[in-house]
C-alpha cells in the first residue's frame, strides 16, 4: 500500500537512529542470539536443527521481537534480558509459520523469498522442525538470563503460552481451517485475527511490561496499542495480499481469495479497510502518550506497520 495523503499519520520527531537502522539492529541482535541457541550438531538429529535454523535465522522482519525489546525499553529493562525474551517470541513465530505452509493448512511452497521449511526438506523434518522451535522457545524464557527472578519468567511462560495455543495463535488457526471460515463476518475475521495475528503481538508488547513490572495503567496502554496495532497489520496483510506482487511479499499471493475465504479486503472493499487500518494506527499512537517521547520508536513502528509493501 503506498503512502498517501489520506493514510498519512503524524509522525514522532527524528530520532538519532532511524526506524529502519534501529529494526535491522535489533533484528541482527535478535539473529546472533538464534546462532548462538542453535547450534549445528552431527549425526541424524542434525537435519532438524539445519531445518530449525534455516527457518529462524534468515529472511523476516523481527517485528514481534522488535516491539518486545521496545516495550521493555519504556522501564529501563536490561537489553540482555529484553533479547533473551524476544528470542522466545520469535522462535514461536517461526515455528507457527512452518506450520501455517504445510499442505495440511495453507499448503504454501514460498516463505520470505525462499522455498517453505517443507519444500526445502520435507514434510515430517519441517513438523519436527516447528515443534523443535516451540519447545525450545519456552526452555529459553525459562533461563535466568531472561530474568533473575523466577515469578517473573513464570508469569512470561504462562503469558506466552496463551498466547500461542488454544486461547491464542492455534485457536485462530483452527478456525481459519474450519468449515464456517468462508462464512465470516467481519466480527468473526476480526476475533479470528485476533487470536492467530494479534495474540502473539500483544504477548510481545505485554512482555515488556512484565520484564519492567511496570503498573496496571502502563500495561493497559501497552495492550491497547498491541491490540490495535495487531488488527491494523492484518487489514494490511490481506491488502498486500490483494494488490502486491508474490515478488513483493516473498511469497504467494491471492490464496485467501482463491479458496473462497472471507477477508477485510473482500468485505469492506480496497478504501475502507485502508481507512479502517490508518483509523487503528492512530488509536494505538495516541495510547502511547503515556509514555511521552520514549514510545516514538513504537509509534513509527505502527506507521511502518500501515505503510509497509512486504
């Protein structure tokens, strides 16, 4: 979606480091650390650690950790600890999308410009390879790295396994696969959406909170923006999956509409769910106001989100 008069929102003042620099920063951090936790090893079982790594370390935006780390920035957490805990976010991120693009959900053959996990290995080391990343993703917010004390990471356990099983990420995916998805209206792709996108955005920016044990108004608004941020990045995912190029988005295009499935896109037409998403962007900025000018990084990152082409 390109950037208009109409979906121009107001942006944060300049700051030394530019949106952009500080996302491939963070997102290099984020990299290193995945390295680092997954090691190559011989023999058998290293097919699924290359199948592991070759869907976590390459390709992707980073922008659930990315908000994790920015969120915990707002209470002065320790950048280690911030990354220790966006790393998990991201590992579970990874394994939902070797998941979502195999043949028995979206059957996908392209993920970030290359072939899916199942394409370039095959079916059983990709579901090996998604479950191996969503374990290890909870035994990494288990390590005292992510936090000294032991309340705090069970309390980010128990967060992020809501927000990626049944209450969460595998409840919206199990609804989009169900006989009823055509037939949705747009409360029903808004609820969906919110469990298989928005559950998972809004862990990462709540994340921040509870590293910072921050208080229940600063939570409030964190949860706010994430809840609006994540329905605004799905409107623009069926927008981009309406009128991008596959060679834009690094993977297929038009499959939602193909199937027949019911989008944001196909029932409010092009112009209002363009208005509807820069209507959300603007509510989670102003929930940010909190926080003053420490939250401008997460107020750009709501317009990347609105404007992006990938």
């Amino acid at each position: 979606m390109q950037a208009n008069p109409s979906t121009q929102v107001e942006r944060p003042a300049a700051a030394a480091l530019s949106l952009a620099e500080r996302l491939a920063a963070r997102g290099e951090a984020v990299r290193r650390r995945l390295d680092e936790l997954l090691m190559p090893v011989a023999g058998a079982r290293g097919r699924v650690i290359e199948a592991m790594r070759y869907s976590a370390l390459t390709g992707g935006k980073r922008l659930r950790p990315f908000l994790l780390m920015e969120s915990a920035g707002l209470f002065d957490v320790a950048p280690d600890q911030a990354l220790q805990c966006a790393v998990a976010v991201e590992m579970i991120h990874c394994y939902s999308l070797i998941h979502d693009d195999l043949p028995a959900m979206d059957d996908s053959d392209l993920r970030r410009g290359r072939p899916t996990a199942h394409k370039a290995f095959d079916q059983a080391t990709a579901i090996l390879a998604g479950d191996g990343l969503l374990t290890e993703a909870f035994a990494v917010l288990a390590d005292p790295r992510c936090h000294p004390d032991a309340s705090v990471r069970a309390e980010l356990i128990a967060g992020m396994a809501g927000s990626a099983g049944a209450g969460g990420m595998v409840g919206g995916q199990m609804i989009d696969i169900s006989p009823g998805r055509d037939g949705l209206d747009l409360d029903g792709i808004t609820g969906l959406q919110a469990l298989k996108t928005g559950a998972l955005i809004a862990f990462s920016c709540e994340a921040g909170a509870i590293l910072g044990r921050a208080g229940a108004p600063e939570r409030a608004a964190l949860l706010g923006y994430a809840r609006d941020l994540g329905l605004a990045f799905q409107i623009v995912d069926d927008l981009l999956d309406f009128d991008a190029t596959p060679e834009e988005l690094g993977k297929p295009t038009g499959q939602d509409a193909a199937a027949g499935k019911a989008t944001f896109v196909g029932l409010l037409g092009p112009g209002e769910a363009r208005a509807r998403a820069k209507k959300l962007v603007e509510s989670a900025c102003a929930r940010l106001e909190i926080f003053t000018k420490k939250a401008d990084f997460l107020k750009q990152t709501a317009i990347f989100v609105l404007e992006r082409r990938n």
